[in-house]
C-alpha cells in the first residue's frame, strides 16, 4: 500500500500545510469529544503530526502511529522525540494489521482514505482492533486538487482523467459515513467545511499543490500517460490557478462513529 507521496520532502510539506488556515488540528478537532485517558491510534501516521497532537493534549494517552512507510515513520519518530513526547511508531499495512482485537480505544485516520485502493477492508481491519464502544474518527477533503473549475476545457477533461486514474476515490469523504453504517458502525455524525482558494489564500494552496504534485509525480505520469503530458497538466493547472475567475475549493469532513 504504497503513499502516493512518497518523498524525502513529504515530511516537511505536511508539517508546513498544517499551518495553513483550514489545515490547522486545532479547528478540525474543535467539535470532537476526546477522552483524557485510553490508548490512541493514528492510522496512516504520515509525519506524525496528529500524534504528537494528541499526547501533548493529553500526557496520560497512550498514542500509537502506525504507517507504511519507514521513511515517514522515522521522520515521525524524529519529530516526536524533538518535542520530548512519547509517542510508539510501528510499520503496518492497513489492511492487516498486526493489533489483536479491541486494542483501541480511539481510532484517527486523517487524510488518508483518498489514497486507499481497498477502503473497505481497512475499515474492517479499524473496527476490528476498537474496543466495544471504542471511537472512530475519519478527517477526509471531498474533491481535494480536482473540485476546480476553469475556462480551459482540456484542464477540466484532465481533471476527470485524474481522478478517474487515480489508485484511490478523490471524493471519497462523502461517501464515509455509509461506509461506516456498512461496517456496523454507530452514532455516526460528521462536520463539514469548505476551504475556499481565493485571492488570500489561493497562492499558498498552488505551493503546496506544486509540492503534492513534485512528489506524486511518478502517478501523474502514469494516469496521463508519460512525463510530457504530465508537466501539460501542470502547466494547465497553475496557469489555471492565476486565473482569478477560477474557482477551487474543497469539502472537508470530519466523520466520526462508535462500534457497536
């Protein structure tokens, strides 16, 4: 289950995008209840982030991230020990991993379900490894990078060929709470938000994207069929992005439900 990201500088773009506003935990966890105590897992740990989040809160939690990668999860090691935090970080794969059953009180994947091929069995493996009664809670954008419109019609054709190539679902976030209810989930509510890019804030969003997209270059290539028409659609985007008339926004939701 290969990040789409896969890069050296993933890290630091992560750890830069949340202070972005709209990005920042602080607002995202504003409306969910959280207990002091317990043992926590960040799935899809990235840069660790949400971890060291969740123990600064609240020294007496026992905090677990868990990610595919080594790479992110020595820098995540890294960061947490900076900060003086004890945090355990171990390599799994989401879609079996190694937990016994009812090893969790509470469950985060943030940013993450958008780039999962087999959505459904993670979700099986994460209601399997929550205690009775434990809680999820799933952070998603709905349309993140394609939700534009502008007045060039081949960008917007390619935008319909990337998210239709890409490994996992773009617009997955909309889909989360059926896919709880699916797996037997309850309790299940969610919060939304919308990241407007507009004149303020829009030039901050192309840096990241550009980012996003140095380092998913490999995919791009792929879905667009080489290199050469994977810098066309670049180039399209950002000379799009310039365009006051473009709009560019995403959904955000912040999903959470209680096994049963």
């Amino acid at each position: 289950m290969k990040y789409a990201m896969e890069s050296e500088g993933e890290a630091k773009r992560l750890e830069t995008q949340a202070q972005q506003k709209g990005y920042q935990l602080d607002g995202e966890l504003a409306g969910v209840h959280l207990p002091v105590t317990g043992k926590f897992l960040d799935a899809g740990c990235g840069s660790g982030l949400l971890c060291r989040y969740l123990k600064a809160q609240a020294s007496s939690r026992e905090v677990w991230g868990v990610d595919f990668s080594d790479l992110r999860l020595h820098q995540a090691a890294q960061a947490a020990a900076s900060e003086n935090l004890n945090i355990a970080f171990q390599r799994e794969d989401l879609t079996t991993l190694s937990f016994e059953d009812a090893s969790f009180d509470v469950v985060f994947c943030r940013y993450v379900f958008e780039h999962l091929a087999r959505p459904d069995v993670v979700l099986k493996e994460l209601h399997r490894i929550l205690r009775p009664n434990g809680k999820i809670v799933l952070i998603n954008f709905d349309g993140i990078v394609v939700n534009m419109h502008s007045r060039d019609q081949f960008l917007q054709e390619q935008l319909e060929q990337l998210a239709k190539g890409y490994v996992g679902d773009l617009y997955i976030a909309r889909k989360l709470p059926a896919l709880l209810a699916h797996h037997k989930f309850g309790d299940i509510h969610w919060q939304t938000s919308c990241m407007d890019f507009t004149a303020s804030n829009r030039q901050e969003e192309a840096l990241n994207t550009r980012s996003r997209f140095e380092f998913a270059n490999e995919v791009l290539c792929r879905i667009f069929g080489g290199e050469k028409q994977a810098n066309e659609f670049k180039a399209r985007y950002f000379s799009a992005l310039d365009d006051p008339s473009t709009t560019i926004f995403y959904t955000k939701f912040v999903v959470e439900g209680t096994k049963r």
